[in-house]
C-alpha cells in the first residue's frame, strides 16, 4: 500500500506524541466497548451451542435461497451505488458547475434531500401507490395497468431515489473544492469541453466519486425496508434473509451467520475504496488562493441534459412526498378523501412524547457522533499511527451489518449487568453514534486528501501542538464534512428503525417505531403524518444547522460550507 | 457547560423511572390501539400501571430470548400461537395455569400450560368490489377459486418465514385439503402463479388491496374488519372448505421481576371482565372464555365461516418443516 499524502509524523513519533496517543486509546477503547464485543457475544452465540458448533454455517452454505440472497445483494448493492452515483454526479454538476441562478440550487437541495430524510418504509410505500399496479403515476396518467414493481426493479429504484442525495451532498462538496481555475487551465492549453472534463475534473471528483460509490454500495447492503416491501419473494437479498431467520422463523444463529456473510462484500468494497483514492494525488486546497473565475465547463446542451435528468427525478420524488402529504390529510386514503386533521391531531397528543424522545436522542448524537467521526477520519487520514487501519475498519462493522443484527448484538450485549444499558437513551445514543458516523469519517477523509499536509506542517513546524493545530487549522477545513457528519447523524437518528425496534423501551420511545406501527395497523394516515412531522423536523434542523455553520464558517472555505443548500 | 454535560449524561442514563411496587412490563403484538385500551381498563379497575412496548411476533420472540438473563417484560400478551411455540421452545416463557384456565377449551391452550389464548382468531379471503366487478369476478368462496388465471398477479398475501398469517393459511389450506400435505402442498404451488407478492407482515395486503394494488388479499379477521370501518369498499368471504382457527395467547415470562402483579393480570385475562373487552373494543376476534360475549359484527360473519380446529402440539412439532417446505417447494423457481 502506498503511504497517506506526507503524514505529519512517523509511526513511532505519533506512540510518543502526547495528545494524539491518549486520543486514539480512547477510540480504540470506544470501539472496542460498542462494536466489537456485541459483535463478539453475536459470533459466540452463533458458534456455541452448548458446546462448539458450525451448524449455522453448514445450513447456510446449503440453502438455495440464501446462495441467491448473496448475489441479488452484490448486484442489487453494485447497481445502486453505480446508479446513485452517476444521479448524485449530474445532480452536483448541474448545483456547482452549470451556472445556475442561486434558487435553483437550493430549490435543487431542499428536494433532493427529501428522500434522505424521510423514514424507511414510506418511501417503498409511495413507490407503490405511485408505480404500482394502479400507481398514480402508472396507471392513471400513463393508463399501464399490472405493473410489477416488486422484484430487482423496484428494489433498485427506489434505493436509487433514497441513497442518491447521499452522492450528491459528497460529490457536491468535493467539486465545489476543485478551484475553477484548474479548468480554466485546460481551456487556455486549447483543450475542449468534453476534454477538460475528462481529465481534469473527474479526475480530481474521483476521491469523492469512490467514496459516494462506497457510501451507496454501502448503504445498499445494509438497508432491508427497501427489499422487505419490494423484494417480495421473487428477489431475496441478504438483509432481508438475515432478519427473515431472525423473527420469521426464529432461528438467531442462522440470522447472524447471514450477517456476517454480509461483512465479506462490505469489507471488499471498503479496500477496494482504499486502494482507488490512495493511487493518486487530488490536493486542490493548497492555501495559494486562486482567481475568482467564471465557471464554464459545462456546455449549454450538457446542461440542458443535466436539467432533464434532475427535473425528471424531482418531479418523481415530489410525487412520491405529495402523497404521503396527501394520505396525511384525509380520513382514509382511497376510501374517504374528504379532508380531516385527525391525523395530526393524534401527532399531538399521542405523538408527542415519541417526538420529544427522537429529538433528545438525536440532539445528543449529533456533537458525540460528529466529534467521533471526524477525530476518526483524521487519525486515519493524517497520522501514521500504528492500526489506524485496523480503527477504521472496525468502526464501520456495525454501519455494514443490518440493522437487526446489531439491535439484538447490543441487546444481547448490554441487558445484563454491569453494563445494563438496555431501557435507557444511552443505548439508542450509542447505536447510532457508532452505526452513523461513518458519513462524516468518510467525508473528513475525502476533504483531507484535498487538503495539502503542508499547511499542517507549517503550523507544526511554528510550535503549535497537534491538538491546536487541529482545532486551529484542521477543523475549520474540514467543517464540511463535521455538518454532513452531524446532518447524517441527526437524519439517521430521526428515521432508523431496523436496530432501534429492538432497543426502544418504556421510556424512551422513538417516531420511526410509531411510523412502523401506524403502517402494520393500517393507519395510513397517522404513518404519514408522522412521516410529515419528521420531514419537516429534519428540515428545520438541516437549515439551521447550515445557516450556524455559514455564520461559523465565514470566508474560510467559500461554498463547500454549504453542503446542506442556501 | 461541563456540568450541564454531566447532567445531559444523568438524564440519558435514569433507567426506566423507579418502578411503582406493582408494576407489570408487557410485550404486545397486538397494535397499539387494541391492546392500550384493555391494559387501560386493568389498570382503572386495579390501580397498577402496565407499561407496553408493541413488536411483531418475530421481534417480540427475538427480543425476550435475547433478555433471556434478566427479563425486561414480564408477560406477553396478545400474540399468534407459532410465537409461544418458538418462546416455549427458546426457554423465555414459564407455565403458569390462571384461575379461569379450565374452562378455556383443551384446543385453546398449551397442555402444560405454558401459554393459552386470549382470543380466538382466523383468517379469511377480502377482494376490492370495484376491481371485481371491472373484471366481472364474483368474490372467492372456495380455495379452488384462487386458481382462476382471472386472478393472476392480482393475490396478496403473506410470507411463511414473517407472518403467523401465513401459517394460518398453511395450516387452513392442511385442514381444508383433508390433511393430506401432498395435495395441500400441490395446491399452493399452483396458487403461487397467481401471487403478485408474498407480504412481510399478516396485514401487508390490506392497504394494497384495498387501494387497488391488488384484488384478492389473504388476511385476518380483524385486518379485514378494520379496512370496512375505514370505509373501504371490501368484499369479505371465506372459503367453503373451510378455514383453521388460530390463536392469540397470553403467557408468563420466565423469572419475572414483577411475577406476582403479572400473575393476577393474566387472571383477569380469563374473566368475563377482561373477554367482553374484545367486543366492546371492536377487536374483531373471538372471546375463549364460554361466557365472553361475542361482538356483532363477528357473529354475523362466522355465520358464514367453518372453523377446523387446529392440533396445538402437532404444530409446534411440525411448524418449521411445513414452513421450510413452503419455502423449498413452493416459492422456490
């Protein structure tokens, strides 16, 4: 493996460097506390069986349903990282690179986002009232009747529609970061549009475009709301297995077993993001400031197309949104559409203690989980503290299991004394925190290795110590990727569901379960009022969050602090 | 700010608030809005709170195993029958026989007493009227009728591996073929053609067909009665075959912290009392108790229902094999 871009120290420097050693023992203690011994206690159950046992292994390897599990998983994870990738792409190119008068992008933002944000299951659900066999969409304005949108299709669609603003915010802020000039260059070199493109600015996206590749791919495997309402029978994937053995057919040990199945894709696509990004130099922020210059790298024709493409997929999703918003406002969606505030009226009243619940829980995983995930991505990006690897690696276990396995892993993990976690907020904080952060390492990586190590040096080398130059230098940079951090973690922790089910108790409750509740109790409305609430909630908090970042972040990195729009 | 943040970590970890002496912690399966209204009357008539938490079966079951150490709930209450067999099996619940027990009927409960019904539940065919009449179709009333290529893609029901739904179809399809699982067996392979999607929870047709996703959905009693008072124009019927009568139980947890208070509730469980409650509270099922009154809108659809006792211990012994067989043989393509 090639070394990081000039880390600041050697490894045996950074053992003896006084702030930096405490700091990654407390990560290491952290991750070993809430990662890796539920997931030990998980592979003990799964191998012990009053004695050692490969059962659960043996049956996995047998079965004809989970073998195609695993390569719908990688098909169906590949798909949607390339598709969500190449949407995320267009749609950044078209917010930083065509020129466009400034609503458009936040407009653009404030869309695009809606999917992100919203908890699972509605998404899959609109999906169908919208492309379903008598979609909204589907059949009444394009008269098809009998539309099977459940299988490989639907499955890639709709986590196509979820996961893309995640490529979008990365790519967004990583081309906002590759300094016009660059291009300018080619330009006046006498090279063409197309050309430029070809070899400058995506060469420079690449970072950001693995990452988001990663991210989609990721987030694919991992996600089972998506195939359990749309896979059906037809498409299997791992996740949805994983749980299926877990509460359909309650069998725990082959459900884990599963689940680690699932480690082995997700671990690859984590190396080969590694290798890809390290292979080259991507420094653009150099601190020589470059002339403020017209964009215009994209012709008037590609932005017509890259118009088409967003404005087709905005007017999907804003469908999808109306729906629910309409479901939301009437008494019974299909049966009595006459208009009634029932719905919220229940929101609040019985609502309201979940809300509050959700929003103290997310509240405090937002500075622990950003702090976390960017001390995490700079460790591994600027030291070479020996198993900073190994860190990293272990930190995205529970982002790369589903769901359900790491709620049981915790349940089992932590229900019993002397650390009796379950039935306190503690243990949602924490599962989030160590689930969820994984978008903000990610991007603080990807923003480091633009960010030429010199500057460090030079503080360095004037006698700060690492701590200050990393709160003096390193963090006003990477305060991008702090927001997205803390803006994915705050979006997870208002909408996850598959590992909290397990871990929500009398007297911490959670939105997303009364989502989930209202749509097996088929109380369409309720679930889509929540749904609204949450929406609106994560928005306020999203513009919020940017508008104090903006404030923070004046002059210091121009337009890649607003991530989030505005 | 370091004391608030102190604070901020006190608040976080309070456990559940100090419990009142006589508190009971249940594990429901039943949604929020039928079972809150039944603890709610305990608690007038007694005093003592009962907090809830709402998990479908398969989680509740996960849940209470992976607690087994140090039991967080103290009773389940109000779950399908295959959840007890695989709680009895996995160790988490305790026999415990309540005073009314001998009068619910030998079918209606676990011999040992491990766990017994709360109410009497089956399933039973609801069709979307108005894609019926586009088609021309009269509502199904024979298993044998789901088999028409008019039907094809246009069936909902549940997955075996999910829903203790689809194992009462399963098991209603055994019963209604005579036991004989070889034809039972052939038929839902053939039925399998017309299935546009196998649903993850019992429910997970109701909404679609009666949105017109679908025109047939394979669901519960009481899922079917909800869509009517919606005000959805459903049509419900039941196959002339006949359909298997499940149950929803109620059981001890093993090592109960709150044993003594949870034992009385589950006593009130089997009183007139507590069995009127399903009707009154329009749940939609059948009271065990002989003398629990019979909610009218149930009454008059049973009317029209044969019910085929189901064998308890057969189905604990033999669940997962007719559960693996549907998956090999019927889904498999």
């Amino acid at each position: 493996m090639s070394p990081a871009p000039a880390p600041v120290s050697s490894p045996r420097a950074a053992l003896r460097d006084p702030v930096l050693a405490p700091v990654v023992v407390l990560l290491w203690a952290a991750v070993a506390l809430f990662v890796l011994y539920p997931v030990t206690r998980l592979l003990a159950l799964m191998f012990w069986d009053d004695g050692p046992t490969l059962a659960a292994v043996v049956e996995l390897v047998g079965s004809w349903q989970h073998r195609r599990a695993l390569w719908n998983s990688l098909a169906l994870a590949g798909l949607v990282g390339a598709a969500g990738t190449a949407l995320g792409f267009a749609f950044a190119l078209l917010a930083v690179r065509a020129n466009l008068p400034r609503w458009v992008g936040t407009v653009l933002d404030t869309i695009v986002l809606l999917p992100l944000i919203s908890p699972p299951f509605t998404a899959a659900i609109a999906l169908i009232f919208a492309l379903g066999p008598r979609g909204l969409i589907s059949y009444h304005v394009f008269g098809i009747a009998g539309l099977n949108i459940y299988g490989l299709g639907g499955t890639l669609l709709s986590e196509t529609l979820t996961y893309f603003p995640i490529a979008y915010l990365t790519l967004k802020g990583v081309l906002a970061n590759i300094d016009p000039t660059l291009e300018d260059g080619g330009f006046s070199l006498g090279a063409r549009r197309w050309r430029v493109f070809r070899t400058i600015t995506v060469p420079l996206a690449v970072p950001g475009i693995a990452n988001s590749f990663l991210l989609l791919t990721a987030a694919s495997l991992a996600d089972f709301a998506t195939p359990l309402i749309l896979g059906g029978t037809k498409f299997p994937v791992l996740p949805t297995q994983a749980f299926l053995q877990i509460t359909g057919l309650y069998d725990m040990r082959g459900g884990a077993a599963l689940s680690f199945l699932l480690l082995v894709p997700a671990l690859a696509v984590f190396v080969a993001q590694r290798w890809w990004t390290e292979r080259r130099s991507v420094i653009t922020v150099t601190g020589k400031a470059g002339a403020a210059t017209r964009v215009r790298s994209l012709s008037p024709g590609a932005v017509a197309a890259l118009v088409l493409v967003c404005a087709l997929t905005v007017l999907l999703v804003l469908t999808f949104y109306l729906l629910i918003v309409f479901a939301s406002m009437v008494r019974a969606l299909g049966a009595d559409n006459s208009f009634s505030s029932a719905h919220y009226a229940h929101v609040f009243s019985g609502g309201l203690k979940a809300i509050r619940d959700t929003l103290v829980i997310a509240a405090v995983c937002m500075p622990v989980g950003g702090l976390f995930a960017v001390v995490l991505g700079y460790v591994v990006a600027r030291t070479r503290f020996p198993g900073r690897r190994a860190l990293e690696f272990a930190a995205m276990i529970n982002y790369a299991l589903p769901g359900t396995i790491v709620g049981i892993a915790y349940l089992v993990a932590f229900n019993d004394p002397p650390l009796a976690l379950t039935g306190t907020a503690f243990i949602l904080v924490i599962c989030y925190v160590f689930r969820y952060s994984l978008a903000g390492t990610r991007a603080t990586t990807a923003l480091l290795a633009q960010v030429d190590p010199s500057i460090e040096e030079a503080s360095a080398s004037l006698g700060a110590r690492r701590d200050v130059t990393f709160r003096r230098i390193v963090l006003p940079l990477i305060r991008p990727a702090l927001l997205a951090g803390m803006t994915v973690l705050f979006i997870r922790a208002m909408t996850a569901i598959s590992a909290t089910i397990f871990l929500v108790s009398l007297s911490w409750s959670l939105v997303t379960v009364r989502i989930l509740e209202g749509i097996t109790n088929l109380e369409l409305g309720q679930a889509s009022a929540f749904s609204v609430m949450v929406i609106l909630l994560v928005y306020a908090a999203v513009v919020l969050s940017s508008l104090i970042m903006r404030r923070l972040n004046a002059g210091s990195l121009g337009q890649a602090g607003t991530l989030l729009g505005g | 700010m370091a004391r608030a943040l102190l604070f901020a970590a006190c608040v976080l970890l309070l456990p559940i608030p100090a419990w009142a002496a006589d508190t009971i912690n249940v594990y429901t399966a039943w949604p929020e809005s039928l079972s809150q209204p039944i603890f709610k009357a305990y608690t007038a008539k007694t005093g003592v709170p009962i907090n809830f938490i709402r998990l479908s079966t398969g989680e509740l079951v996960a849940r209470a195993t992976a607690e087994k150490n140090n039991p967080r709930a103290d009773v389940i209450w109000g779950a399908p029958g295959d959840g007890f067999a695989a709680a009895k099996a996995a160790g988490i619940i305790e026999p415990y026989k309540a005073a009314g027990w001998g009068k619910i009927a030998h079918e209606l409960k676990d011999p040992e007493g491990y766990y017994t019904a709360v109410s009497k539940n089956t399933l039973l065919f609801m069709s979307n009227a108005k894609l019926l009449k586009e088609k021309g179709l009269k509502p199904p009333t024979s298993w044998n009728d789901l088999l028409d290529p008019a039907y094809k893609g246009q069936i909902q029901t549940a997955d075996a591996r999910t829903s203790g739904t689809a194992l009462t179809r399963i098991l209603s399809i055994y019963y209604a073929f005579g036991k004989d699982e070889e034809k039972a067996f052939d038929y839902q392979k053939k039925l399998h053609a017309n299935v546009q999607v196998y649903t993850k929870s019992g429910g997970g047709c109701t909404i679609p067909a009666a949105m017109g996703q679908a025109m047939v959905c394979i669901a519960h009693m009481p899922d079917a009665m909800e869509a009517k008072k919606k005000g959805y124009d459903m049509l419900t019927t039941f196959p002339r075959e006949g359909v298997a009568a499940v149950i929803e139980g109620v059981a001890l947890v093993k090592g109960a912290k709150n044993r003594e208070a949870a034992t009385k509730f589950i006593d009130w469980t089997f009183t007139k009392d507590m069995q009127d409650l399903l009707d009154k509270n329009e749940v939609y099922m059948l009271p065990t108790l002989p003398e629990g009154s019979v909610n009218a809108a149930v009454q008059a659809l049973m009317k029209e229902a044969k019910l085929l006792p189901v064998d308890l211990e057969w189905v604990g012994k033999n669940r997962k094999r007719l559960v693996d067989r549907w998956i090999n043989e019927v889904i498999k393509e």
